[in-house]
C-alpha cells in the first residue's frame, strides 16, 4: 500500500539553557510512530520536541522562532497547517488526542502578554507578520475581521504563573483558504536541528509528502515549568500525515506490502545525533501493526518490543533504516478507535441571499454523555441569526442540549462573528444543530479576482470538555465551506459613470436647450443650421448622381 | 437643381431644419432663396434676448463659481507646504559648513616657554592643514581641573616631559586614554620639537581628517576644497599619504554599516556535522566584547543573541581545493579557499541568519568544516577570517583534531571574538589609527555626527526632488512637521559641531537622520495611487463632454450677438 494517512507529528520544546553540556542532548528528541489504519492506509506521525531558554543564546531551539515570540511577547504558540481531510469514519480517532491538528489550511492561536486589547492586538500583528515572512505563508493576513477571541475553546497548555496568566490574552486566528505546500515544509524542517539531513526528519521529503490524503504541520510552543519553580520554554512540533493506496477493490482483503523506502522515497539517514541517547522508553521508531503481521527491518537496529502490537526501534548513527511489511492475506486490520464525537458541517438553503448551516455532532459513545464546545468564527459579510439557532436530536427540539452561547456579533469590515455553543449530547444521540444567516454584499474592491469561486469559512473547532475539570481535551475540526456570495460585473463602475452621466447630461441638455432655445414655427425656419446646410448639400449630391445614372443608359 | 425636387422633399427638409434652427438665429441670406414657402419668424423680443442672455450668464456663473470649485476641491492632492528652498540648501551642502575644531590640551610643567611652542607648532599645524573643517587648536592646560558645564570636550592631552639623555623625540599612546606622552630629547631645540609635535598630532589624527573630508565631500556636488589648494609647506608629507589614501579610503568607507543607534549582534556557529553541540559563547560575549560594546554605547547600543546551525552545508558554487603540504604522497595538507569562493561562502538560501529588529543586524559566523573538508584554510588570511562589508565578519575554524570536538569552550573562542571584535570596529568606521581607543571612538563619533548630517541632508534632497517631480503625490502635513523638525536638528548638530560638543551634535543628527527618513517613508506618500491621464479623461469626459459642448456654443453665440450688436451701434453713430 501506498501512503494513504500518515500524520507526522514534530515537536520542538524550548528550556532554558544553565544546564552543563553533557545534558544538553535531553533539550532535543524526536521519534516517529507508523501506524496501520483500516482500508490499507497508513499514518506517519513525527513528533520532535526541543528545549530552548529564555534568554538570547540558541542551540537547538531556532533563533528565528525563539527571536519572533520574544518581539511580539508571545508566551504560547500554537500554529497549524493542514491538508485534506480526516475520515473519522474510517481511520477513527486521531493521534494526540487532535491536538497537533488544525483545520483546513492554517490555524494559528496564541497566548500573548499584553496590559490591554489593543496593545495584545498590536503584538498579534506583529507575530502575525513575523511568522509569514519565517513560514512563507499568507499569515499577514490575519488582521481583525479573521480574528477571534475564544472563551471557552481553549486553555493555555503550558505553565503560567497566576498574575502572568491575567496579562495573556488569546487570539485565534484561521486562513481556511490556505493551500499548505513544500514552501510551508522547507521552513519547518529548518526549524529542526538535523535539518532533514540525518534522524527521521531525512524522510520529510516534499516531493512525496504531499501526495498524502491528510497531512498536518503543527507548532507549539509553550513554557514548562519543573516543580520547583525552575522554568524553561518547550516547543512541540508534531507533523501526523495519513496516507494509503486504496484504489482497487482488493484492499479490504489484503493487506498490502509497503517499506519505509517506498512511501516516503528513501529510507532513514541514521539517527540524528543531537537526539536524546535512546532509552527503553524512548525509542526513535515504532510501528503499530497487527500482531500477524511480519516485518523486516535493515541491519543494526535494535528492537524493542513494547506490546504485541507496538515495536518499536532504536537506529544508530550514519546508517540507514528501512522497514519492509511483505503482503498478508487476508487483511489483519486493527481495531479501529472511535473518537467521542463525529463532526460534519454543511451550508443549507438557495439564492444569493440567505444560507443556513447544519452541523451534525453524533455520540458514538454507547454508555456516556459528551459534552464540548463547538466554535465559529464566521467572517463579517455572514451575519447569522442567533435566534433561528437551534439543536434538535430525532427531530425534537431539546432545549437541554445547549448548555451555554458566547456569541460576539461581527462589526463590518472589523471582527468576524465568533459563536461558542456549549454542548451536551446523550450516549448513541446524533445532535443537529442549525442556524440561518444573510449573506451581505461586498464592496467592488472587496472581492478577491476570482470571486466567482467563492469564500472559505473556517472549519468549525469542537473541543470535547473533560467533565470533571471543563477542560479541553480532545479536539476535531470540521472541513471548511465553500461560499458563494452575490458576485456582480466587474466592469460595473465604469458602466455607472456613463450611465450616470448621460442621464445627467440629458437632463442638463434638455433644460438648458428650452431654456435658451427660441421656439418658432416649422415654416418659418430662416435657413438652417450647420446640420440642416450638410443636409442639403447631400441632397444636393444624391440627386445630381440619380440624374447622372439616369442619364448614363441614354449616352449608351 | 433644388428646382427639380418636389415639394414633398423640401417639406422634409424644412422640418428638419426646424429641430435644429435654434442654432442659428442668423438667417444666412442665400438661404432664403432656397425655400420657396418662406414666412420670416416673428421678430425676437428686447426682453426674449435679454431672458436668454440672462439665463446662459447664469448657468455659468453656478458653473464657475460652484461646479469649478466643487470639482477642485473634491479632486485636490493634499500637499503640505515644505520649505523647499532650505531642503535644497541643505541638500547642497550650502546650510552648514560643518567644521571639527579639535582642542588638545597641552600639560608642559617642565618646558620653560610652552607659549611660544605652542604658537609655533598651531602656526604648523594651521599652515599644514589642507582640509580646513576639521583643523586642531591646542590650548595650555591651566591645572584646573573643573570642566564648565557645556565646554567642548578635550579631543586629547598632550603631556610634554624630559626624555632620556641623548634619546630623540618620541611619544607613546596608552591604549585605555586620551593621554598623549611626549619625550623630548633633552638636548633639544624649539624648531625641531615644534616640528615634532605638529607631525604627531598630524599622524595621530590624519586618518580621521582624510575620512571625514571624504565624507564631506562626496556629499557636497560642489567643488569640495581641493587639497592642492593648501599650502605647499609643512613638508610633514601628509599630503602624499592624502592622495594615496583616497582608494584606500573609499574601500573603507564602503565597509561601514549604515549609522543606526541601535545594532542587532548575531553570533552563529555553523557547523557542517552534529558537532560541537554548545559553545560557551555567553560567557566569551560577556568576558571578551562586552568591554567594547559597553565603550560604543555612547555612539550606539547593541542587543546580542546566538545560534549553533548543525549540519549546515556550503552552498554548491563553494568547492574548497585540496593542498598538500608537500609533493610527497599521502602527506598532510589543507583544504584552501579562493577569493572568489568567499564572496558566496555564505548560503543565504539555506542558513537562517536573518532577524526580525527593526534595526541592522552584524553577522558573526564561526563556521566548522566537516571532517573531510578538514582543516579549510583561507591562504590569504593569517587569521582564517575575512569580513564582509557591511554585513558582518566569517572565521573558519578547525578544531584540532585530537580534543573534544562536542564542546566550543571559552579560551577556544577568545581569538574568533578577537578577530570579531576588530571586525566590528571596521565595520562601524572606527578608524584603524592611532593605538589610543578613546581617541579612536572620538573619531568615530565625529565621523558618525559628519556621516549623519551628510546623509539626512542628502535625504532632505531627495524629497526635496521627489516632491518637484511627482506633483500627483499628496504630502501629509506630518511630512512637513518631520522636516522642519529635521531642519531643526540639522542646524543644531552644525552649531554643536561647530563648538565642538560632538556627543551632542551625534545626537542631533540622530534625530534629524530619523526625522529625514520618517519624512521621506512616509506610507501614504509612498503609497501613490496610480491613476494614469487617459483614465481621467474616461471618466470625466462622459459628464464634462455633453454637458460643456452646449454651455460653451451658447456662450459662443451670445458673445458673437453682442459683439455685433455692439458694431451695429458703433456704425449708427
């Protein structure tokens, strides 16, 4: 099989750097996991985790990172891109609880240390900026009308101190309309201090990376504090990627051979020595299979077996590492995991004028209620109606399922709507919940040039709440929608100013004329004017060429 | 031949004319033999004439005092008034004749006339002195040692004492002040330790004079003082050194980093293989250039941080060739770098060195070869180092090969943040003489004060021109408050420089530099809208072209009747 889904997941942790040299291969770590998912695909998650300081001194936390957080005063970072679409039916839940996913295209949200609104909006840009020069994304365009402050969503992962968490303000952003491409990898393997030269990230190569179903780069960083007061700053870059070849009927009945060399073009280029040394634990590759399955491994690497269906590896410096599953039939597939909700999203109603949204939120649980926050950032030109929202499960409207709305109403060209609806679904219960919006008219300069094609609205954020502490701890994103507003001609201004101005022209003219003109009778017109003489002239010639043509048979 | 047309034609023809015969209240007389069914039109009114001219005078009047104004108004460019004339001054270099009086106390205790070698030695120094802006003025130290408020700062002391019996003349600079030593011979003669004195102090600041006089006069496109001009005497042959240096001078000045008061240190260290993963380069920092940084901070601060790079590859045009030592097989040798390899040593497109200040960031790179490219050398460079103008300074370094390679300790950076630290001071424009330091960042703060005035003047130029040749530009009124605040400052610095407080006059020409610029990056100025001729007239000739056309024929006709209603009456008397 081919890749199908692979997430791979990197992560980068900064911590301060007083520690002595020998310790400091800890600040960096990275290990990949391969798992099989149902319908022969496979999912590829990355995770690599760097410590870095506070201070002005680098080693394998990035500078450019570490510099662009200091200047805007970004305590916590959290930025994804993502490609494709995970099919929760089939590959079930995600890895890392969702978290390292964001929706369509790019995501990004951010704890910053601010006095107020406006200088936390001030520093918002300024990260905004600095991150789409680093990342070569469209970032910087992430101003107001695409940013929202959520309430309920999300909690700050990392440690903040009491009277520093009341100076954090979070800020969301998306660009839903964000093709994530090899221009967005490229910076992100820099990020990494083996650089994709040497370790698992030599397999993060764009050329076949991007053929994936589903792929997500996700980046964050947050600061981890030891117990005894001691902080340092951690940076998560995790990159999960499912991909698979499932084309031809026969994939649910075998399951089909695959190598690492295969997938991603070439095998491992030894381990990355700057990695934490291998422990028991911590191990560079593992692969969750079906116990039946039989894999062959390249010579030195070590094994470790953790469970019968996890085994993991430990590679060695300078040597490649390739993995080869050999065909197996029939299909072995694991157990898939079901995530606690199923989430989908899609735009109701006809014409130019008004739409609707339905959200379909199923407890797949059979014994416990869910309960999560569903998040919309809408952009200004859709203006919802919260009086038309509604959640119905079976047809019945229940007024038990809506637990709590924080609704912030979108400014025209200034912020965006932003609806939290808390939510509370019965084990088994499939939840609809709809709401009706108007769709507004843009101004001329506001469509985009191909604006026939539409808008993109963000993907819905659902985080699940834990239901002792109201804590986020999973999170699904639903697709991001498709638009389409009332799009007019584009070369309507001009056909205004001459429209326009011939009516006023005519009017002008017709006034001036009664009100300059003599008025006399038809007979009484002495001679003509310059029309009525070049009139008379082409009479003139039309009747002396009608005798000269008369006359022409006779002279024959 | 309108004979031969039927009745029927002429109707239509008539008719015709009829719609239009208001055009023309003039019978044109042939005319009327053409239509045989003729009634002459009831004769036009005093008062109709009267109605109509009336009418077409009012119409322009709301059209010229209402519509033109209107469409004036709404159309206008904002442009803030600029004082023009000064900018250009400025920009001429004709405002201010920048000068640099240097004092430099004299401290004689033992020499029993030190008035009379004083006035022969400035007498020398004046003769000498081609480049009269920058001249120096020497004046006895009175012992007192209190410093008025606002007195112009001591450029240097000279201190005169007794040498050793049967030596000549010589002088020693201490490198941490701005004490000059003199030593006479005791057997001497005032001539000979005049002479001297003039050519030290001379030598001691001509590298300063030839920069600043470079400055100067690039700046200025009017003739600067020619240095032929001078006299021929002095014979201290610091005219010859002058006209050699002028290259020498210009690649300097070529090297130096843009004046701002605030500079980003970058210290990388590239490595080509996983190790080593740490360096001391804290500590290094604080211990090795934190004594010269804290010494700049009067002409500018520095903000620092550091990276290592793992696995940082040359770029591909870099191909280092291999040198033995000796002709003999297998022999040790070195890997060797061409001139022309070092412009693209650095691989921009896959090292990340830039930064996100709002100020210019200086690149220090150590880079470490792998091991089969060990040890690279750079055969024209003693120190494995070269510098990059304006951007910062590179050193290879091979680790020996014996020693643990996975950490960079603090003695094993001393001499790259040696090197580092002279590369700096090269590339802010300190000059390389004399040995004294103090006196070398004195020049370099009067260097900046001349660099600053020249290029906020030269800015002042530029928009200065850039406003007289986009006249569709708009100038916001705080374009106009940036440059009168500049031309403030460019006034102060000059009379600051002029009295010889330098700090002062720095920090004046900081702020007209960063005036000059907040003027001339104005975003709304820059941000012009295109909007060509051609489309003007589409869009106003659909309203000005039906509306205009019978405004202006009526106004015609009627000034045409007047005219020669005004002829009849003349002809009736």
């Amino acid at each position: 099989m081919r890749l199908l889904s692979w997430p791979s997941v990197t992560q980068l942790l900064l911590a301060p750097l007083v520690i002595a040299s020998a310790s400091e291969y800890n600040d960096y770590s990275e290990n990949l996991l391969l798992k099989s998912l149902p319908g022969n695909s496979l999912l590829a998650s990355f995770r690599f985790v760097s410590n870095g300081t506070f201070d002005s001194h680098h080693s394998v936390f990035p500078r450019s990172l570490a510099q662009i957080l200091q200047q805007s005063q970004t305590k916590e970072l959290h930025l994804k891109f993502t490609l494709g679409r995970w099919d929760a039916e089939q590959w079930g839940r995600q890895v890392w609880d969702g978290r390292t996913a964001g929706g369509t295209g790019v995501e990004l949200w951010a704890w910053v240390d601010a006095a107020d609104d406006a200088e936390a909006d001030a520093r918002w840009t300024t990260l905004n900026n600095a991150l789409s020069g680093l990342f070569c994304a469209s970032l910087n365009f992430i101003d107001s009308t695409r940013t929202i402050r959520p309430v309920m969503s999300f909690q700050p992962a990392g440690h903040h101190s009491p009277e520093g968490l009341e100076r954090l303000h979070l800020l969301h952003g998306t660009l839903p309309r964000e093709p994530v491409c090899t221009e967005n990898l490229t910076p992100f393997l820099k990020l990494l201090p083996c650089k994709g030269k040497a370790g698992i990230s030599s397999l993060l190569d764009g050329h076949r990376l991007f053929d994936a179903q589903w792929q997500s780069m996700s980046i964050d960083v947050k600061p981890v504090c030891e117990e005894d007061g001691k902080c340092q700053l951690q940076m998560e870059q995790t990159k999960p990627y499912a991909g698979g070849d499932s084309c031809f009927p026969l994939s649910g009945v075998t399951d089909l051979p695959w190598s690492l060399s295969e997938m991603f073009g070439r095998p491992i280029r030894g381990s990355c020595p700057l990695a934490v040394v291998p422990t028991e634990e911590a191990t560079h590759v593992c692969v969750n299979i079906a116990e039946q399955r039989s894999i062959f491994v390249s010579q030195g690497s070590e094994e470790r077996k953790k469970s019968p269906e996890l085994r993991c590896f430990i590679l060695h410096e300078n040597i490649d590492f390739d993995i080869v599953l050999p065909e197996l039939s029939p299909s072995t597939n694991l157990l898939p995991t079901t995530p606690p909700v199923y989430a989908s999203r899609s735009l109701t109603g006809h014409g130019q004028e008004r739409g609707g949204i339905q959200a379909v939120l199923n407890n797949p649980s059979s014994n416990s209620t869910v309960e999560f926050v569903y998040l919309e950032s809408l952009p200004w030109f859709m203006k919802p109606y919260l009086h038309t929202l509604s959640a119905t499960i079976s047809g019945k409207d229940d007024r038990n399922i809506i637990q709590d709305i924080y609704y912030r109403p979108a400014l025209d060209r200034k912020r965006g709507t932003q609806l939290e609806v808390r939510l509370r679904v019965p084990p088994g219960e499939t939840v609809l919940l709809n709401y009706e919006f108007d769709k507004a008219v843009l101004r001329y300069t506001e469509y985009p040039p191909d604006a026939n094609r539409g808008f993109d609205i963000a993907p819905a954020v659902i985080s699940i709440l834990d239901p002792a502490s109201q804590k986020s701890t999973f999170s699904i994103r639903t697709t991001s929608l498709l638009l389409s507003l009332p799009t007019p001609d584009f070369s309507m201004p001009y056909n205004v100013i001459i429209l326009t101005s011939t009516v006023m022209a005519l009017a002008f003219g017709s006034i001036f004329n009664i009100l300059v003109r003599r008025f006399v009778g038809a007979d009484e017109v002495i001679g003509g004017g310059l029309v009525s003489k070049i009139r008379g002239h082409i009479m003139a010639f039309a009747a002396k060429r009608g005798r000269a043509g008369g006359d022409k048979p006779k002279t024959e | 031949m309108s004979e031969r047309l039927g009745p029927n034609v002429v109707a239509t023809i008539a008719s015709a004319a009829s719609a239009v015969a208001a055009e023309s209240k003039i019978p044109p007389e042939s005319a009327a033999s053409v239509y045989r069914k003729k009634k002459p039109p009831p004769p036009d009114t005093p008062e109709g004439t009267r109605t109509r001219s009336l009418v077409i005078l009012s119409f322009w009047i709301v059209v010229i005092t209402v519509g033109l104004p209107l469409w004036w108004i709404t159309t206008a460019i904002y442009r803030a008034p600029l004082p023009l004339k000064e900018m250009q001054s400025w920009a001429d270099g004709r405002a201010c004749r920048a000068e640099f009086p240097l004092l430099i106390e004299v401290e004689a205790p033992t020499l029993p006339d030190p008035e009379n070698l004083l006035k022969t030695v400035q007498h020398a120094l004046d003769d000498a002195n081609d480049f009269s802006a920058h001249h120096l003025r020497l004046r006895l130290s009175t012992n007192s040692s209190q410093v008025e408020d606002g007195e112009e700062s001591v450029a240097a002391t000279l201190r005169l004492s007794q040498g050793a019996t049967g030596s000549p003349h010589s002088y020693v600079l201490s490198p941490s002040s701005r004490a000059i030593d003199l030593f006479y011979s005791p057997s001497y003669n005032p001539t000979s330790l005049s002479a001297f004195v003039a050519s030290t102090l001379q030598e001691i600041f001509a590298e300063e004079q030839q920069m600043i006089s470079y400055l100067l006069a690039s700046s200025a496109p009017a003739p600067s003082p020619s240095p032929s001009s001078g006299g021929g005497n002095g014979g201290n042959g610091v005219k010859v050194v002058n006209k050699v240096n002028t290259v020498e001078i210009a690649r300097k000045m070529s090297r130096i980093v843009k004046y701002s008061p605030m500079y980003h240190l970058t210290f990388s260290l590239f490595t080509a293989a996983g190790d080593p993963s740490s360096w001391e380069i804290k500590e290094a920092v604080s211990e090795y250039l934190q004594p010269l940084l804290d010494a700049l901070g009067g002409i500018s601060g520095f903000t620092v941080d550091s990276q290592i790079q793992f696995y940082a590859s040359l770029s591909s045009s870099v191909v280092p060739t291999w040198v033995p030592d000796s002709e003999e097989e297998g022999s040790s040798g070195k890997y060797s770098l061409k001139k022309e390899d070092l412009s693209s040593f650095i691989n921009s497109a896959e090292w990340p060195l830039v930064s996100i200040t709002s100020y210019p960031t200086i690149n220090f790179i150590i880079y470490i070869p792998a091991t089969d490219q060990s040890p690279l050398m750079i055969p024209t460079s003693s120190t494995n180092a070269f510098l990059l103008p304006q951007w910062g300074g590179v050193m290879i370094h091979n680790p020996p090969a014996e020693t643990d390679n996975t950490h960079l300790t603090k003695e094993a950076l001393k001499p790259a943040l040696d090197i580092f630290a002279t590369q700096l001071l090269s590339l802010l424009g300190a000059p390389t003489h004399p040995a004294s330091l103090p006196i070398r960042l004195d020049s370099l703060t009067r260097q900046r004060s001349a660099e600053l005035l020249v290029s906020a003047s030269s800015t002042l130029g530029s928009l200065y021109r850039l406003t007289l040749a986009l006249p569709s530009i708009s100038i916001p009124s705080s374009v106009s408050t940036s440059v009168s605040s500049t031309l403030t400052s460019l006034t102060a610095a000059c009379q600051e420089l002029r009295h010889g407080r330098f700090g002062d006059a720095l920090e004046e020409g900081r702020n007209a530099e960063e005036q000059a610029e907040k003027a001339f990056f104005e975003k709304s100025m820059v941000g012009q809208v295109y909007f060509p001729e051609e489309h003007k007239v589409a869009v106003y000739l659909p309203l000005m072209g039906p509306v205009g056309a019978p405004l202006l024929m009526a106004a015609l006709k009627e000034i045409s009747r007047l005219v020669r209603a005004w002829k009849a009456s003349k002809l009736k008397k």
